[in-house]
C-alpha cells in the first residue's frame, strides 16, 4: 500500500478521534469524499491489526481483540 494512502489514513482517524467528528465533517475537513473517509477506515484497520499481529509476535501473548 502506498505510504501517502496511510498516512491520510492515520490523520483521518485522529482527526475523527480528536474532533468526534462525523464522516460528513471529516470529508469536508481533508476536501475527500465520504467513501474515501470509509474507505480510509478499512486501511486504519488494517493497520491496527497488522501492528497488533506484530505486537503478538514479539510477546507472545492473547489475542488482538480480547
């Protein structure tokens, strides 16, 4: 995946986390659409699990989502 794609990403989700903004808001805030917010949502997931997955690696303990 392209660095620039998560990178939006990681900004959305803190800008949704620090602002409890809404989908609209956040579009209208990085000038995207409302799909690319979603869309960017499924990469902020994806992130999370691979860094929890590596996390589990280096601990070698639970499970990520529990």
């Amino acid at each position: 995946m392209k660095e620039y794609i998560e990178e939006r990403a990681i900004a959305i989700a803190n800008y949704i986390i620090d602002h409890n903004a809404t989908v609209r808001q956040t579009a209208r805030r990085f000038g995207i659409s409302k799909s690319t917010v979603h869309k960017d949502a499924g990469v902020i997931i994806g992130i999370s699990q691979r860094e929890c997955k590596k996390a589990l690696i280096l601990t070698d303990s639970g499970d990520c989502l529990g």
